[in-house]
C-alpha cells in the first residue's frame, strides 16, 4: 500500500528512514584475483605462505660467510676462496650469510680478492622479508587496487572473497530510446541507467541494465518483480512524479510499499523509497540534472552502508561570482565551476536547470543551499564539495565574456598543455563585469565604441585606475543568418532570433537599429533571447525564427546562408598581474600568438589573423 504520496520529507530525515528500515548486508562472492580490480574485499585476506619463501639474494654476486672477510681493506685486501657465484633472486646456501656484489671484487687465480668486510646478511633478502606466513594482505572492506592484484599473486593467493551487491537498472518511458538509435522529435535517448550504471560500478557494486520499458504499467510490473527476484537493489528511472504516466510509485505499492514519496530537495524532489519483498527499491527522476543528484545524495550514502566504497569529494570554501537565492524549506543543489584566481577560489554557478545536462559536463564542483537559508549573496564564501581532482581545479582558466565558436576550439588546445577553460557566455558585458570583480582570468569582448575602436574606450571607463592588457583572438565577420539568404532589411518583416543584453552582438545590433531609425518594438522576436551564435544559428535551421545575427564560423558550421554587416575586433581581457604571473594565461596567450592557432582560424572561416595575437596594453595614464 501507499503510506504516502508526494508528502514532502527533508533529506536527512528521508535517509534516516532509508537506513533504519533494511539491515544493508551484502552478499559474498568468490572472484578469481584477476578480475577483483575494484572489488571491496569482504573479509581480511592473509597471506597462504613467506614471501620470499627462502633467503634470496639482492644483488648479482658472491654468496660468501660474514666472518671471512672481516679485516678486508683497500690496503689489505682478502682472498676469498669458500664463495658461491649468485645473481639476484638466487637462492641462498644455509651455509653463507652475506652477498658481495661482484663489482666489489677482483678476480684471482685462487678465488677473489675483496677490499671491504662484509656483515651478516649483507645484501640478503630472508624468508618473509616482503610478508610471513599468515601475516595479512588486505583488510576486511578494502577497495582492490591493481597493485593488490599484483601482490596477492606473487603470495600465491588465486581467489579472493569480495562483497557482492547486485543492482538492477530499469529506465522507463515510452519517449525513451536506446543508445545507437537516431532519435525522432519527441524521443529521447536513454542516458540517466548508463549514467547510473557508471556511478555504481565504480563503488565495485554489480549492475543490471535492463532494456527500455515503455509506459506501460503490465510492462513495468513485469519488470520490476523480475528484478526484485534476482538484485538486491532495484532502482527505476523516470515515472516519479504525478503525470498520466507517472506508473511508479503505484507499481511498487501494488508489489509491496511506498514509505517515501518526495524529498524537500531541489532538483529531485519527485523520489521514491519503497520496499518490496524485504529489498529497497528507489524511484528516480527523469530529468538528468535531478537523477545526479539522487545517485550523489541518496544512492551513494545507500552502497555506502552495504560496505562498498564511496569517495568522499573534498570540500573547499570559494567566493561566489554571482547571486544564489533559493526558497526556505528546500535543500537545493547548485553546480558549479571553480577555479583559482591568485591564492582564492571562485565558483561560478552553472544553469539549475535539470534538463541541462551540460551543466554536468562544466561543473568540477557543486554548492548546497541548506532548507534554512534563502540563498547567497555575490560575493559570500560558500562552502564547494570538489568533484574533480583538486590538482585538475586549480589547473582550471575561468573564461567569462562573450562567446565565439574559436574559444570551444582554443579550449580543447589548451587541455594538452594540462590547462583545463572553463567559458560561460554572458556576453561582452558581463564579462567586463566578472573581470572588475575579480571573477574570472579572461573575459572575450566586442565592444564598439563611438570612435570606431573595441574595448578599450568600455575598459576605461568601467575599470579606471586599473592596468589591463588585451590581446586580439582575431578580427571576425559578423553578419546575418538565414536559411534564404535573406540580408539586414529583412528584419522588419521576419522573425528574428536576437541575442541576449549585455552582448557585444546585441549593442551592435541596437546601434544598427538606431542608425536606421528602426524601432526595436517592429522586429518579431526581438525580445527572444539566446547565449551564443551557435544558438542563434540553431534556432534559424530549426525554423524558430527566419533571421539572426551571428558570426560567420558559426553559420559555416551549420551550412547557413550568410550575409556579411561588418568586421569586429575579438579579444580577451585581463589585469596586468594575471598576464604577466599567471603561467595558464601565459599558454592562453602562446597558443594564440601560435601559426597553429591562426591556420585553425583560417580552417574554420570568417575571420581575418593579421592583428591575431596583438597585444594591447591600458594603463591608468
């Protein structure tokens, strides 16, 4: 039966339930010790003899006895006649206890002279020196390693019990199809069971993909019982929340019972605890976003009490670039990116949408707002749990500004020096913005000025008393896209796709508008907004609008019709000390300034490289 339907508990509270109502006792499996590789050892493994198992030696040399030699000196050399010749790992007589390295000796007509004593054991490794009879390998609850494979081998150990969770994956959905299928307008490719499946092997755990059931209750109770027969945890995607073919929490009533419906937690709010047949059975999100963060903040505590590993991210405290505001009473979740700027941290936060999947892609962080609070204000230190190595964050480069297409292309350049961009597009404007708080190291800009030159007269002006260096990416043809060729004058009469406030696009837009003396009222769709000219172009070919403006590299690459309206100056700015002590903004800026760079510039069309890697420098006088 139901025992409750979308009654909202707090997250601490709905694991408090989720713990106390199973015993969380794992099976055990015997493994060959090869294929153990992230397996958790179920209980201590010994050692089953001496390693090594008799007196081996450690150099190529002479086995001779101790006592012989005592009194060698390079002025008194002794001549040793009772020796053995050995290599390294030979064994040993009982009747010598020291090796001479050959090296050390000189060879004679009647055995070999040595210029130094030798002491008892001297370059011998004894029984058990590397481990004894009995002595433990791996404790109980131990992660395996391939240097413990290769350990537990060399010990003679063939087979090792480790912890055995069986989990099964069951994604649901009539719109949902499987990965290799080219999807038709309204389906959706299955992504949240291979993300999950992922996530749960790494904690050693063994996982069940069940294939796509579609929204059809017979079909999902099959399914569900099938898996409950056989795993030990059953955890179903989508169906969560209350549509018309929301058959979840129904289904698992009907096999047994539903003691959580909800979560006070954002994104994720619609989960399922229930119990069937004595074993837990969890019901997820649909959304990608929302399912992450149930396999973050539910299931891993969850595999956490069956023994299995989990990694506990480290957490760090950053400054917030930009606002955080969340409603009391919800434990909400925020993605973020950080990066090091000088010795701080800075998190910028990422879409909280949880159908954005990329944000999953750019986070190497994320934020909790706990229920109590009402968000943060920019600017206050919040605590980040790292989702990346650290070594991997502090290489991160904060790129916030404008967007071209080139800054995806110089990113993935700058990965194989080691340097990880991290670019959010909020325009030239906000950009200028994030780079006077001090919230990013680069920040893309197009802005034209009244006197016919970029950047520089905006930089002044909102950065005064600042030294400020700009180096040039290029100088890029914007103009209009379409997929009829259509040109500026036709932004009267068709449906325009605009780009958002604060962009140099749209202030170039704006001044085109009033030099015409074009009322920005008449243009349909003036007020629809997008983040790239990527977007701009997507929105044109997918025919959500006839019109838009957008770089030419950007209407290349989705073989749109372009008709060019001018020539504007790209570039990147930073402070002064970022440039000159900042070794990643010193990559940025080689790479640049490289022949490599200007040839891929050339490849992907659009843009002029005669002032590519030009630097420019602002200085308070």
């Amino acid at each position: 039966m139901t025992e409750r339907y979308l009654q909202l508990k707090s997250l601490s509270e709905g694991l408090r339930l989720l713990h106390t109502r199973f015993p969380y006792e794992a099976g055990i499996e015997e493994v060959p010790v090869q294929d153990s590789i992230g397996r958790v050892t179920a209980h201590a493994v010994h050692a089953p003899l001496s390693f090594p198992a008799g007196h081996l030696s450690a150099m190529d040399g002479l086995a001779v006895k101790a006592e012989d030699t005592h009194g060698a000196t390079d002025q008194s050399p002794v001549l040793i006649t009772d020796y053995i010749r050995v290599n390294t790992g030979n064994l040993i007589p009982s009747e010598y206890d020291a090796v001479i390295m050959i090296e050390d000796t000189e060879e004679a007509d009647d055995g070999f002279l040595i210029r130094m004593s030798a002491y008892p054991w001297q370059h011998i490794r004894p029984v058990g020196e590397d481990i004894a009879l009995g002595e433990m390998v791996l404790p109980s609850g131990h992660t395996i390693r391939s240097g413990d494979i290769g350990a537990m081998a060399a010990y003679g150990i063939t087979r090792v019990d480790v912890l055995s969770l069986r989990v099964a994956l069951i994604p649901t959905g009539s719109e949902i199809v499987p990965l290799g299928t080219s999807p038709k307008p309204g389906q959706v490719i299955e992504s949240n069971m291979l993300m999950a499946a992922a996530e749960i092997r790494e904690s050693g755990a063994m996982v069940t993909l069940f294939p796509v059931v579609p929204d059809e209750p017979d079909i999902i109770r099959k399914a569900i019982t099938e898996a409950v027969a056989s795993h030990d945890l059953v955890l179903i995607s989508a169906g969560s929340s209350k549509g018309t073919k929301d058959y979840t929490s129904r289904i698992i009533s009907e096999l047994g019972t539903v003691f959580v419906h909800g979560l006070a937690i954002k994104p994720g709010k619609p989960v399922i605890f229930g119990e069937i047949s004595g074993k837990p059975v969890i019901g997820m999100p649909g959304y990608p976003v929302a399912c992450h963060t149930i396999l973050r903040e539910i299931i891993r505590p969850l595999l956490s009490w069956y023994g299995l590993h989990i990694e506990e991210p480290q957490i760090i405290e950053a400054r917030l670039a930009g606002p955080l505001y969340s409603d009391i009473g919800i434990d909400e979740f925020v993605l973020v990116t950080i990066g090091k700027i000088k010795d701080s941290w800075v998190a910028l936060p990422l879409s909280r949408g949880s159908g954005i999947q990329m944000s999953l892609v750019r986070s190497n962080g994320y934020i909790t707002i706990p229920a109590s609070s009402e968000g943060f204000e920019p600017g206050s230190l919040v605590s980040v749990r790292v989702t990346t190595p650290i070594a991997e964050a502090e290489r991160t480069i904060l790129i916030t500004g404008s967007h071209d297409p080139v800054i995806d292309h110089l990113s993935d350049h700058l990965r194989s020096s080691g340097i990880f961009p991290a670019s959010v597009h909020v325009g030239s404007m906000g950009g200028l913005m994030a780079l006077k708080r001090g919230d990013c190291h680069l920040a893309p800009m197009h802005l034209l000025s009244e006197d016919g030159d970029y950047n520089r007269a905006f930089l002044k002006r909102y950065m005064p008393g600042e030294e400020l260096v700009l180096i040039c990416v290029a100088e890029r043809e914007q103009g209009i896209v379409s997929r009829d060729g259509l040109d500026f004058d036709a932004i009267s009469t068709h449906r325009f796709v605009n780009r958002q406030k604060g962009s140099g696009t749209r202030m170039l837009l704006d001044y085109m508008l009033k030099e015409r003396g074009i009322s920005s009222d008449s243009v349909q769709g003036y007020n629809r907004e997008v983040t790239t000219h990527l977007a701009v172009c997507l929105a044109v070919m997918s025919g959500d609008g006839d019109l838009g403006m957008a770089v030419h590299s950007a209407a290349k690459a989705y073989n749109l019709p372009f008709i060019p309206i001018g020539t504007e100056r790209y570039e990147l700015a930073m402070r002064k000390e970022t440039f000159e002590s900042d070794s990643r903004v010193q990559s940025v800026v080689s790479l640049i300034q490289s022949d490599e760079f200007k040839s891929l510039l050339s490849r992907l069309g659009g843009y002029r490289t005669n002032e590519t890697g030009v630097i420019r420098r602002i200085s308070p006088a």
